[in-house]
C-alpha cells in the first residue's frame, strides 16, 4: 500500500465533562430512535454490508464509562488539593486520516475491487483519551466500516451499471425486432390484396436462430445463477442486400459518466441503407442472435424436449441450410408473440434494475446518516471535535461523490416511459415505484367484529353437537359421514391459512423479505391483518351455516334441501374462489389458482419458490384432500338424495381414486424435485425427490395395512414409515432449515440465527420431532374418550398443519439468510437476446 493523499487535521478542543455527561443523556433518545429507524429502512439482503452502528455504540459506550471514571478521579483528586488559581488548558488532541491506494476485498462479499481504503492515525497514540486504547479501537471500526461501505458501493454499482448496459443493448436488439415483424405483417397484407413487392426486393424475413428456451433446459437457470453478467459484447445487424461495410452497428458502451445510450428504433447512420416497403426488417448476417425465452410453460416446455430430442436432426440440417444459403443462412420468421415474450422479459429486467438502483440509493443515505449520528455521539460523550474533519472524508469517499446510481436511474426511467409506457410517466411508475397500499383500521375492527362472533357461534354450535350427542361414537352416521367432512375440511384450510398469517407477521417482525422470496406483487400481496379477517369472516359464516343446519337435523328436518346445505357451503366458496369479478382479492385468488395449476401440470411448469413452497403446504392437507375428493362424489353423484354415505367408499374405482389423491401431493412435489433437477442438474434435488418417494411407500403401506391388518404388514408399515420419517427429519433440520452445522459458532445450530434466543430453535427441532411422528395413530388407534373415531384423526391432521405453520418460519428463514450471504436483493430476470457463433 502506497500512500497517495494524507492529511485531513484535527485539533479539537476540551468542554466541560459533566456538561458533556448531561447532553449525553439529554439526547440519548433521539439516538435510540434513529438505531429503530437505521433497522427498519436497511435492505435486509444486505444488512452485513451496511455500517454496523450497533457495535460502533458498544465502542462509544466504552469509551464513555472511561470518561465517567476519569472524571470521578479527577473530581477526587481536586478535593483534596488546593482549588487552582485558574483552570488548566485543554490538551490538545490530533489525528490523521490517511488515503491509501490498495486493492481490497471483503466487506460486501465477491472478488477483489481496486480503490482507496482509509486509515485514522492517532497522533499521541490516543494520550487525549480516558482509554487511548478504546479510541484506538473505536477509529479503526470506523475505517474498517468506511472501506466497506464503499467496496461493496463500487461492487454493486458496476454490476448495475453493467447490467444496465445489457439492458441498452437488448432493447436496440428488440427496437429492430419490431420492425422486422411490421414489415412482415404489412408484406403478409399486401400479399393477401394481391401485391407483390417490387421485383428488385427479396424477401428479407428476420435471420436469427429462434429457440423457445435453451435446448438442453438448463441455460436459463446457469444465467441467472450466474446473475446474466454478461452479454455479447459486439451485436451486429446487417441489411441484406449490402456488403459488409454497410452495417447497424450497437453503440459504444457506457462510459464513466453512467448514463446509458438511448436505443434507436431506426439506426441513425450516414451512410445508406436498403428500406424496405413498409418498414424496415433486419437479418443477421455472419453472427445471429438467439431469442431466448425460458422454458416455463407446457408448451415450450414439451417445444425444448422435442428439440432435445432431435437435436442432431436439427443440427444437421441447420448445417446442410448454412451451405446452400450463399446470403442468409436459415430464415426464420418471427412472430409478434415471441417479440411479445421477449420484451417482457426487457420490462421485467428493467423494472427489477430500477428497484436494485433504488436499494442502492438508500444504502448511500442511511449509511451517510450513521456516520453522522456516530461522529455526533462520539463528540458528545469525549468532548472532542472529530465530527465535522472526518465527515469531510466520508463525503469525499466513493459511495458519496459517486452519481453514477442518479444518473442510471434516470436514464432507466426515460426508457421505460419511451418503450413500455407509451410516453406516459404516470403510467411508467406503476411499474417502476409501485405504491404500497395502506393497512385501514377498518381491517382490524371487522377482525375483532368476526372474531367475537365466530366466538360465540362456535360455543353455541359446541353445545347442541353436544346435546344432540353428536361426535360420539353413538352420534348420528349419515351427520358425521356427511356434514362433519364439510366442517372439518374448512377447519383445516382456515387453520392453515391462519397459521400462515402468523407467518407473515413474524417474517414482518424479524425483516425476512418473504415478498422477495416469492416474487410477490407488493401492491397485491396480502398482508397479514388481510389474512385474518379471510380467516374469520370465513369461518364465521362457516359456523354460523354448520349451527343452523345441525339445529335442523336435530329438529328432524332431513330433506334433500336439509342435506344439500353443506354441499351448497361448499360449492358458494369455491365459486367465490373462481369469482371473476374483481372483489374480494380477486388478484390474490387467482395467483393462488396460478400456483395450483403450475402443481398440477407438473413438471411442464418451470419450478420457483412459490410453487414446492405450496406444494409442500399440500403435502400437510391430505386429509382435507380425501374430504374433498368424497364430498364430490357424495355430491355429484346425487348420494345425498338417499343419504347413501356409503356409495362412494364402496364402488371401487371412487375407492381407488381416493387411495389416489393421498398419493398426488407427494407425486407432484417429487416431480417438481425433477424439474428443478432438469433445469439447474443439481444432485441435491435428486437426493429431495427420495425424500418424497419414501413417503409415497409409507403412504402405500399404510393403505396396505388398513386393508389387511396382519403381523406382516405391521411390520412393514414401522419399518418402511420409521425410514422416512429420519429421512424427512434430517432433510427438515439440515436442508430446509440449515441447522445441524456442528462447526459454527452456535453449535449444533447455523452461524446466521435470526431469533436471538437459541433455545427456540432446539425447541422447535424437538416440536418437529414429536409432531413427524403421528403416523404412529396408524399402529396404536387411539380412542380420546368416547370420541368418533373421525375427530380423533382430525385433531391429528391439525396437529400436522401446525408442524407445517411451524416448519414455513424456519424454511424462509434459511431461504432469507442464503440471500443475504449473497447480498442478492433483486431478482435476475433472464435476457431474451443472445448472440450465436455462426458455425
């Protein structure tokens, strides 16, 4: 390390201690609330890259209980000697804050970045101070904090700006693209009135290697594991009938001022160009661009499978076309749809470039703002003036000077409103600076309202079940057989739900950034006031339907429309689920069905978060599935006219499908394990996919066991289920929550905890444990009681739900902290547009 600039003085002067002691604690409270605040506004993904305050205060405080001792001897020492004539002058102190040249690493995490580090010098090696040692300390955590800051600043803008960079070239890429496809939808018009072209114009349909997504299906998730770094550096499109001088070149790159190029949707170039009637359309001449569209539905998916399949084919007449072609090459023709898909993808990069320059700018406000709460405490609690000389070097680092970010963020939004947004601004920052709406203390009156009320309709509807001895083991079979399904399948979905509101609120409460996670809409998502009141508005109008209809049975009404009710209950939610409308959630509710559909079609969807997240959910609901799945043929097949509870448990292949759909949530989450095996050829999906196939065979045993209750099945239902409940335990504790790392600094836990309180987490380890066990009720068939067997297995199936409520807190926690580790903030939206080499 050289030294190249040195030399920032400070000569601060002494105050009275014990007024400085009093301002101390006159304004220690705006301090804690900035700390709040400081916690509250920080990116969470890149927390540890933030300057850590919280420690700074521990140094600062050690400092100040130096002071107090200092002066508490002082004030001793001047008793017992003679009172001075006049009091003595301050002692001067001096430090240096050296500029130094060095390429460092570190503190933001990633590779070496070439820049300057700063150095604080104490002159008197920290004489002036109570504790020259503390101060010492104190001054090198501040460097150390400053250089972070401004390396992880440094990193993080060049990588914005070279994504921003990418971004310019793939809208020039997409500007020509448009073109080419409204040159080809009017040449197609005029074909279809009977023009021709002129007889000197040749058909210059865009030449470009097209691809629904990678061929081998795992390009897309490389790229955005690798964070889309890169693009060609040199894309060159070429008009047809001229040579290799006349060519649209991109333009030069982004310099040192940040701002990006504008894309032009014509190519402003002196010399002359061949224009075609219509418009323009562009080939690709020596190099082609690919477009790129990830695979992530059925049709693409089964369109890259075909293409994998017979790529030789395919590989071999691309090169026999290459030969035979003396100008183009292939001539592929693109559509408007495919134009369409690519430039979402631009849209959605855009929008989440915007969002991570967004982050940036508050990582430079808030971390400026600490280093001046910081200074001010530290000139309060040692009477020295260091504040205003060293913040003079924190506004002159990188992280402060820069205006790259400014600059970068003004030309994306100048780009948006131009490409996406039809000049309208307004528009633009929906997209770009969506608000955030409201919670209404409407919300949580009408949750106390429901509450009270479901409350007491639960009480009274648990008074007659009770006196018409319902829920026994001598109650009313066509009752339990019937209507009990109904009531306890809304039970656990609205457990569930609730159970996942409780979720939110603690991922809220300890900063998690579920949204992120799961890529929700931030205008959209549901908050967690939101979930409550679905839930007890739901379940009040559930009770409240159950009570009126038990009261009729007990009153002897047993017609075809006294039996009809529960399945009318149903069939009115699951309506409103569908409900296009838009009322009641409608954007919630059909991201919901959206997320189901992607189970279901399994594994022609490509797999995010959202979706194994869910189908995990399913994984805990089979009981409320098999209720489902009767309730259905009860319904459907008119059983309930006759009050025929059994039709449906006898004919064989309404048994067979109920066997079945206990089966499907495992399948589909199995399936989902080898897609994402597919797309990203990590073996640890593979190892994942075991897990749930062992609970399919001890699903199987158990239906096994249940038909034929001999030594020999019993057997093989302990071994087989006592297998993969270890499995599922080492993969909860060690995978999904990522504890169990026995060399971390919180033993037998991970080095990153959350929740302050390390007890918790081997609580939670052992409540996990007991609750993975209630496949055991299968062997032992416990009776609560004179308790109907049924509500024995619902408090069970409850029981389950709560495990997965419980296990949802520590699976995003561990999603949350991987982030963090790699300060990823903003999602990688993969680049349509991607160059090709010719041969």
């Amino acid at each position: 390390m050289a030294t190249i600039e040195t030399h920032y003085h400070c000569y601060s002067l002494h105050q009275s201690t014990r007024r400085k002691v009093e301002e101390e604690q006159g304004e220690r409270r705006p301090m804690v609330k900035f700390s709040k605040q400081f916690e509250g506004q920080l990116v969470p993904e890149w927390k540890e890259a933030f300057v850590d305050y919280w420690q700074l205060k521990k140094d600062i405080k050690r400092l100040q209980a130096a002071e107090i001792e200092a002066v508490a001897a002082g004030t001793a020492e001047t008793a017992l000697s003679s009172p001075p004539s006049q009091c003595q002058a301050p002692v001067a102190a001096a430090h240096w804050v050296h500029r130094k040249l060095a390429s460092g690493g570190g503190g933001g995490g990633g590779g070496a970045v070439a820049g300057e580090v700063y150095e604080t010098e104490l002159v008197d090696g920290g004489a002036g101070f109570a504790d020259g040692e503390a101060a010492r300390a104190f001054f090198a955590r501040l460097d150390e904090q400053l250089n972070k800051v401004n390396r992880f600043y440094e990193r993080k803008e060049a990588e914005f700006v070279e994504r921003g960079e990418s971004l310019r070239r793939q809208l020039q890429i997409l500007a020509e693209l448009r073109a080419a496809v409204v040159a080809e939808q009017q040449r197609e018009g005029r074909r279809r009135c009977g023009d021709s072209p002129p007889p000197d114009t040749e058909d210059p349909s865009v030449s470009c290697s097209i691809l629904h997504g990678d061929q081998s299906l795992r390009g897309t998730s490389e790229q955005e594991q690798e964070g889309q770094e890169k693009l060609t550096k040199d894309i060159i499109a070429r008009i047809p009938d001229e040579g290799d001088d006349d060519q649209l070149t991109i333009p030069k790159e982004l310099g040192d001022s940040g701002r990006l190029g504008r894309p032009r949707e014509e190519a402003a170039s002196t010399k002359p160009r061949t224009t075609l009637p219509g418009g323009r359309a562009v080939t690709c001449q020596g190099r082609s661009v690919r477009i790129n569209i990830p695979v992530t539905t059925p049709t693409r998916t089964v369109t890259a499978i075909r293409e994998l399949l017979f790529d030789d084919m395919l590989s071999q007449s691309r090169r026999s076309s290459s030969t035979n072609s003396s100008k183009c090459g292939d001539k592929l023709s693109i559509n408007k749809r495919k134009v369409h898909q690519a430039e979402k993808m631009i849209r959605g990069a855009l929008v989440e470039l915007y969002k991570g320059l967004g982050y940036l700018k508050t990582y430079r406000s808030l971390n400026m703002m600490a280093f001046v709460k910081i200074l001010k405490k530290f000139d309060k609690v040692t009477a020295k003036e260091v504040q205003s000389i060293y913040l003079k070097v924190v506004e002159s680092s990188y992280f402060n000077v820069s205006d790259k970010v400014i600059r970068l963020m003004d030309d994306v939004d100048e780009l948006f409103v131009r490409h996406f947004a039809e000049g309208d601004k307004r528009k633009a920052m929906k997209y770009l600076k969506p608000n955030q709406r409201e919670e209404s203390h409407t919300t949580t009156f009408f949750i106390g309202l429901f509450t009270g009320g479901f409350a007491a309709l639960f009480i009274g509807y648990c008074i007659m079940a009770h006196v018409a001895g319902m829920y026994t083991q001598q109650s009313n079979k066509v009752y339990m057989a019937t209507s009990y399904p109904v009531l306890s399948m809304f039970s656990l979905f609205f457990l569930h739900l609730f159970l996942y509101g409780c979720n939110i609120f603690m991922w809220r409460k300890t900063r998690i950034n579920y949204t992120f996670i799961f890529e929700f809409t931030p205008t959209k998502e549901l908050k967690y006031r939101d979930v409550f009141l679905i839930c007890t508005t739901s379940m009040t109008i559930v009770i409240g339907v159950m009570f009126a209809h038990l009261t009729l049975i007990v009153k002897g009404y047993s017609s075809c429309a006294v039996q009809a009710i529960p399945g009318a209950l149903l069939l009115v939610f699951l309506l409103i689920l569908v409900c296009p409308f838009n009322i009641l959630y409608r954007s919630c509710r059909y991201h919901f069905l959206t997320v189901i559909r992607n189970i279901i079609l399994t594994p022609f969807y490509k797999v995010v978060m959202v979706d194994f997240f869910m189908a995990d959910q399913l994984c805990s609901q089979v009981p409320l599935l098999r209720s489902l799945e009767y309730l259905a043929c009860y319904y459907i097949t008119s059983s309930y006219k006759t009050q025929d509870y059994g039709y449906c448990t006898r004919v064989k292949h309404f048994r067979d499908l109920a066997y079945a759909v206990s089966f499907l949530p495992y399948y589909w989450r199995a399936m989902q394990c080898a897609r994402r095996w597919f797309d990203e050829g990590d073996i640890n999906h593979i190892v994942n996919l075991g897990k749930y196939v062992s609970a399919m065979l001890a699903a199987g045993t158990k239906v096994a066991y249940e038909n034929d209750s001999s030594a020999g099945w019993l057997s093989l239902v302990v071994i087989v289920s006592s297998l993969a409940t270890i499995y599922q335990l080492y993969w909860d504790f060690v995978k999904d929550w990522g504890l169990l790392q026995f060399n971390s600094k919180n033993p037998w836990l991970r080095n990153d905890l959350i929740l302050k309180q390390k007890y918790i987490y081997f609580l939670s380890m052992g409540l996990n444990l007991i609750l993975r066990l209630a496949w055991l009720q299968t062997v032992i068939h416990p009776n609560i009681g004179s308790l109907d067997s049924r509500v024995t297995l619902f408090i069970l199936a409850a029981l389950e739900v709560i495990r997965r409520g419980h296990w949802n807190f520590y699976r995003l926690e561990n999603e949350h902290l991987n982030n963090a580790g790699k300060f990823r903030a903003v999602k990688v939206v993969p680049l349509p547009f991607h160059e090709v080499d010719e041969d």
